[in-house]
C-alpha cells in the first residue's frame, strides 16, 4: 500500500459521519450529511496527556510537596505530588483518603497552636 493511500485511509478513519434524511409532508426531500473531524481531538487529548506527564514529572522531582484542598468545607485534600512517599513515607493515598490525615499526625501538645490557626 503506498503512503498517499495510508494517509488517505487515516484521513478518512479521523472523520465522523452522519447521514439523516430531510423528510417534507411524508417525503424524503434530502439527505443531510454532518461531518465531524476526529483528528482534532485525539491531537488534543495527546497534547492533554503530554502536558499532564511533563507536569508529573516535575512535580516529582520538586524538593517540596505540592498539595491543594477544598476551601471550604471539610478542606478535604484534592490533591498531593507523589513524592509525599520519597520526602515522607506517605503513600499519596493515604493523603487524599483522610481529610484529617495531617492532624492526625501533629503531636496532642500542639494540636491546639495548630488548630488556632
């Protein structure tokens, strides 16, 4: 199979159709044809994915854990950089499964400085 054939068999494989009659007083008065190009998308959900593991691996290779939660609320965590276990030993997991995983981990003697706050 030559390359232009191949193109053109993923050209058409990208594309999306749609075939629905136009119907006047009972009659077919048409046919109408809706294409949607699919090619635009999976380049979007690549760049998506790419972005997302470059920003992974940097997060990873930051001395600091990044982390955020909800503002409101129970300030549930919503997220944590993995290298949680490298600096600390904590499974990222084990963060986000527990919005009370860092006070549960703050000595009783300073739960109350820590709570104040």
């Amino acid at each position: 199979m030559t390359a232009s054939k191949q193109h053109a068999q993923r050209a058409a494989a990208a594309l999306a159709k749609l075939l629905r009659p136009d119907v006047d007083a009972g009659e077919v008065t048409a046919i109408l044809q809706n294409m949607l190009d699919l090619a635009a998308r999976e380049r979007d959900k690549s760049a998506k994915a790419k972005a997302r593991e470059q920003a992974a691996r940097l997060l990873a290779a930051s001395p600091a854990v990044i982390y955020s939660f909800k503002a409101r609320g129970d300030f549930a965590p919503t997220f944590i950089s993995d290298n949680i276990e490298t600096l600390f030993g904590y499974a990222s997991g084990e963060y986000l499964d527990n919005p009370n995983f860092w006070q549960e981990r703050v000595h009783p003697d300073d739960l109350a400085r820590v709570d104040a706050r």
